[in-house]
C-alpha cells in the first residue's frame, strides 16, 4: 500500500465522489456500483467512498483510486452503524482500502462503550492505516484529532438528533475545523451543486465528499420531481 502521505496528497484539493446503494435501493449491485466509481473516475474524481466488501472489491478491479471504505451495519440498541465495531474495521484493514472511515460521534457504540474507550486500541494495533472520522460537531471533531484521526470529515452534520436541522453543506463547520485543526478536512454531507462545491474549498476544505448528487439516481429525480410539483401548485 502507498504511504499515508502519498494517500493524503492525492486527494489535495480533489473531489471524492461516493458510491453507494443500500440494499433496498434500484442499483444495489457490486458490479453497478464499479461502473458508477469508473464513470466518476474518468469524470474527473481523484478518490471513490465506498461501503461494503463485495462493492469495495469490483470497485477496485475497475479503478486505480484511493479508497474511504466503510461497512455500514445497523446493530440493535445503537444508532452508530458506519463502520460501529472492531469487526468491520477489520474486514476493510484486510481488503486494503486506503482510508477507514468510523462514526466518530459520542453516540453510544453497539459494545455499549463511545469512541474515546475504543479508537486507541484501534490506533494501536494499526499504526500504518489512515482514519477518517466521521463528525456531526465540533467538539467530536475535536475529540477525534486527540484521539489520532488521520483526517475529519463532517459527513453526519445534520444527520444526528442533536444537529438536525442544520443547513447543509456546514459551511461554518468545515471553516472552524480548518482553522483549529493542522490535519485534512474532508467536507461532506449536503454538496448538491458544482457551486456549493467550490465554496467548500474557498471555505480551506482539504477534500471533499460528493454522493447523492452524483450517484443516485432516484434521489436526483426526486429534486426534480418536487421542483415541478412546487412549481404547478405555486
């Protein structure tokens, strides 16, 4: 696997674009999945996020990316389900993807215990494997540079009880993470236009995360579908 610095460096200023279906959504499929990283590939996008094995694995014969894998898995009793334990991390550190990407929220952890009790151990026993931490807040975001996060991104901004309702992108998120923190922040969560884009790297973004907009079809049409309906009842 290259360094962590040539990882790093690759994704610089670059739009990350994820690909992902859910099981009981229309292009659920490994094989759809690699060819939506390659198509995003050749549009211009310098690293793919991905969940699950079987999608990180075809993605991977498609494309020559660096890789934000995570596992999502809903587990009874939490509501952290990115990467929640040590099982996944496991699974995405043998398949080789250059960055794992945890729920680093102060949400309670399937195994009963937060972030803080686990990542160590997990820094610990892989030094060499870069992290992202996926942050809803400030002081997670915080708490995740001490406890040795690689990079912070604001992926579950708006997305916890505690942030609902925030305006997305977080722009005053992604500028107050710039500002404090000297390592790479990965602006993600809401970037619907090429326009909000941009302002997320005016605002000192290192990378930044694109899915929705991008790769999911039926959410896309949904905007459309609404901006149309809005306007005939206006």
């Amino acid at each position: 696997m290259k360094r962590k610095e040539e990882i790093l460096k690759s994704i610089e200023r670059e739009l990350i674009v994820s690909c992902q279906a859910l099981p009981e959504e229309p292009l659920h499929s490994p094989y759809i999945m690699a060819r939506m990283a390659y198509a995003a590939m050749l549009g211009g996008a310098k690293g793919i996020r991905a969940n699950s094995i079987d999608d990180i694995r075809e993605i991977k014969k498609a494309v020559n990316l660096p890789i934000i894998g995570i596992i999502k898995q809903v587990y009874d009793e939490s509501n952290v389900f990115i990467t929640p334990t040590r099982k996944e991390i496991d699974l995405l550190y043998q398949e080789g993807v250059e960055i794992i990407a945890i729920d680093a929220t102060n949400r309670i952890r399937p195994d009963g215990k937060v972030i803080s009790e686990v990542f160590p151990a997990i820094r610990e026993q892989y030094s060499n494997q870069l992290f992202m931490a996926d942050c809803s807040t400030y002081d997670e975001a915080k708490q995740a540079y001490e406890l040795g996060f690689d990079c912070l991104g604001t992926t579950l901004s708006g997305y916890t009880t505690y942030t609902q309702g925030t305006k997305l992108p977080d722009g005053e998120l992604i500028a107050s993470l710039v500002r404090d923190f000297p390592i790479p922040i990965i602006a993600e969560g809401g970037i619907w236009t090429p326009e909000e884009l941009k302002r997320v790297f005016e605002l000192g973004a290192y990378s930044a995360v694109v899915g929705t907009a991008i790769t999911r079809p039926m959410d896309i049409t949904k905007r459309f579908v609404k901006a149309v309906k809005f306007d005939l009842e206006g």
